[in-house]
C-alpha cells in the first residue's frame, strides 16, 4: 500500500495516522507520509543477513546497530524527517524521544522494493545527504550495493560491491561483510 496525501501534514496527524495503520511502515518527510505495506521474504532475509555480517563488530563501542523497527528523528529549525532505515549504525552523539533515536547515524542500509525505489534512490538519498549522513548503502536486491558517501556535504557514489565480493563500510574500514551469504 502506497498512501500519499495532497496537503501537508503536521506531525500531529502523521502520529494519528501512524497509530491508525499500524499494520503498515509509516515514515513521516516533512509533512508528506509514506505508508509501505509489509515487505518480501527477501527483503528481511536480506536485512537479516547484512545485520548478521555486522555482528559483533559494535560490541564495546559506543556504537549500536537496529534495524527499522526503530524511527530515526532528523529534524533541524524548518523541518522534520521520521524515517525507518533497513539498518542504521547510530553512536553517541544522538537524544531519545521515546523508543525513536534523534540524530544522524554513521551508516544507513536501504534494501530497495520495487515499489518504493523513487523513495530510497532520491527522496530519502537528498535528505541523508542534507543531514550528513557520512555513508548510505542502497542495496538491490538483486545482489548489488550501492555505497555513497559525504564528501563536501555532497553525497558521491563510493563504490558499488556485488554478490561475490566483500562490502567495506567507508566509515568503518574495519567492518566488511560477505555478501556471498546475503545474496
């Protein structure tokens, strides 16, 4: 299911609409909603498998990973963003509204469905980069991973990996996953 609306919506309504469809992934992009039905079996394969290849590489930092059933917050003066990321890193320097975290992650994770491509390839692209996001993956289910990362405030294409190869986080350079066992 794909909602739109035609007006702005405050975040008043959007918490009403949210608890209304709780079946549904509502994400909130500064007054317009995106509610996305439930995602494919390889879709959370997916997640769980990059989440697995992350492991305990957070262990005794002060970096913790979730996956989208926690909300990150990106708000400034102007505007307000409540997003699900597939997977984000998030570290210290962030402040809790609830069960949502209010900050900017280190790195974020977007399994692409087909359905909502538009959404992860350009409207939440422009506002991690906005908010200075350091490194975004998109990663297509198909076996393909697309790595951005800030340079100059400007997102730029980082490299991409493939199912047989090894993902390097940027920002981690540490942290690399096995994609052979995600795809």
């Amino acid at each position: 299911m794909n909602l739109r609306f035609d007006h702005f919506i405050s975040l008043d309504e959007f918490e009403k609409i949210q608890e209304e469809n709780a079946e549904y992934k509502a994400e909130y992009n500064n007054g317009e909603i995106l509610l996305s039905s439930n995602s494919s079996r390889n879709h959370n394969k997916i997640i769980r498998k990059i989440m697995q290849g992350i492991g305990g590489f957070f262990d005794n930092t002060k970096c913790e990973y979730y996956n989208e059933q926690i909300e990150v917050i990106f708000k400034n003066n102007n505007e307000v963003y409540k997003y699900k990321p597939d997977i984000f890193v998030i570290c210290d320097d962030f402040e809790e509204e609830g069960e949502s975290i209010v900050g900017v992650p280190k790195i974020i994770f977007e399994v692409v469905s087909e359905n909502y491509e538009h959404y992860d390839y350009f409207i939440k692209l422009r506002t991690y980069e906005k908010f200075k996001v350091p490194e975004y993956n998109i990663v297509n289910q198909y076996g393909n991973i697309i790595q951005y990362i800030l340079k100059d405030d400007k997102f730029t294409v980082n490299t991409s990996f493939h199912k047989d190869e090894i993902y390097k986080s940027a920002i981690f350079p540490d942290l690399t996953i096995d994609l052979k066992y995600v795809f």
